[in-house]
C-alpha cells in the first residue's frame, strides 16, 4: 500500500541535455534562473555547488 506524500514542491529545476552542454532553469516562486554548465563529471558539480548555493531542498525539488 502506497503512503500519500504531504512534501510541497519549492522548486522545480528544468534541464536541457545536449552532447556537450547542460542548460539549466531553476524556477521557485514564479521567478526564473538560469545556468549553463558542461555535460561532464566537472559540470555536474559545477551545478550541484550552484543548486546548493541558491537554497535549493532535495526533498522539496523537481528536476525535469
């Protein structure tokens, strides 16, 4: 049996994978920002350190 989940999104992060090149949108509260990053071990990084900069919760995102 499946436990209903009460959790409330904060923020939602969108990203466009391309070959070389990740193309990131964090959206919280109707307000838009965006990043650019390289599709590797260095870029991912890059970004996680950006998304824990800006206060992004794990538990309260969703990444599309």
């Amino acid at each position: 049996m499946q436990e209903a989940c009460d959790l409330t999104i904060g923020a939602t992060v969108g990203i466009d994978v391309s070959k070389d090149r990740l193309d990131v949108v964090l959206r919280r509260e109707e307000r838009d920002q965006t990043r650019g990053c390289a599709n590797s071990a260095a870029g991912f990084l890059d970004l996680h350190r950006w998304l824990c900069g800006q206060d992004v919760q794990p538990q309260q995102t969703r990444v599309v």
